[in-house]
C-alpha cells in the first residue's frame, strides 16, 4: 500500500497520518495458505461475522455502472473492509481537513476505512481487483452518498 495527497502527489501519506484519520492497514501474505491465520486472527479481533468474495474486471457484467457506482462520494454508518487478494486498485478519501488522500491497495493489502469516513473507490490501470469483503453484519453497508449529507 502507498498513499499520498491528490493535490500534491509528491507528498507521500504516511501511515501514521492514514491511522490518525482512523484508516488501518495490514500486509498479508499474497497466498492463501499463508493469508487464512493472519486474516482469520484480524477477524475474530475485529469481530468480523461474515465475509464474501468480489471481482471486479473485463469480464464482470455492468463494471462501467459498478465502477460508477463506486467512484460517487460516499459514507457507511460502518466501518468498510477490504483485503485484497489478486489485482489493484486505488481508495480517495477525504482528511478530517476535506483534503483527498489517495490510497493505492494490491494483493496482500488489508485496508479498514471507519465508519463515517467520506470516500470513493476505482480500479487503477490494471482494471481488475479480487477482494474479500468483511462484515460485522450487513446493515452499515449501505453507501451514504455525500450530497445527501450536504443536502440535509
């Protein structure tokens, strides 16, 4: 994982300033063999209930209105869990200054972005990302888009 400003990519975000805005981050190991403890300890810490598989790359149907989908502004009432286990992809998410941190995760990459945390999500150059989503129930998932935030 690499992150840094979008108004200014040469200033690297380090992870000390991505944990003081509350986003966390483990390196796994790129196998399954070697990713299953670590994430299953990750898990039962967290209290991570359930956990599915998405893929998002040339062969998934509607990925243009997905990927749309995904890059709008948004928030969950839940913290949001990804761990990468084959391709990229890149995270923009707004500083407690409304500054955009751009945050590129690949395979090993564990990334927790908190709850209430306005971001957006997109496929980098590669355009593919296999991911294990992780929940404490379903409920917080639900994205929060930032203009209904603004409106109300």
């Amino acid at each position: 994982m690499h992150a840094w400003y979008l108004d200014d990519p040469s200033h690297p975000v380090p992870p000390e300033r991505l944990a003081a805005e509350g986003i966390l981050h483990w390196a796994l190991p790129t196998t399954e063999a070697e990713w299953a403890a670590p994430l299953q300890a990750i898990r039962d810490a967290r209290g991570y209930v359930q956990m599915d598989q998405v893929h998002l790359g040339p062969t998934t149907p509607n990925l243009d209105g997905l990927c749309q989908k995904f890059w709008e502004e948004h928030l969950h009432t839940d913290e949001e869990i990804r761990f990468v286990v084959a391709g990229a992809g890149v995270f923009d998410l707004r500083d407690t200054a409304d500054r955009w941190m751009r945050v590129h995760v690949a395979a090993g990459d564990l990334i927790v972005v908190p709850k209430d945390k306005y971001h957006r999500f997109a496929l980098d150059d590669a355009g593919t990302i296999t991911c294990k989503r992780l929940f404490k129930d379903m409920g917080g998932w639900t994205p929060v888009p930032r203009a209904t935030q603004t409106a109300a």
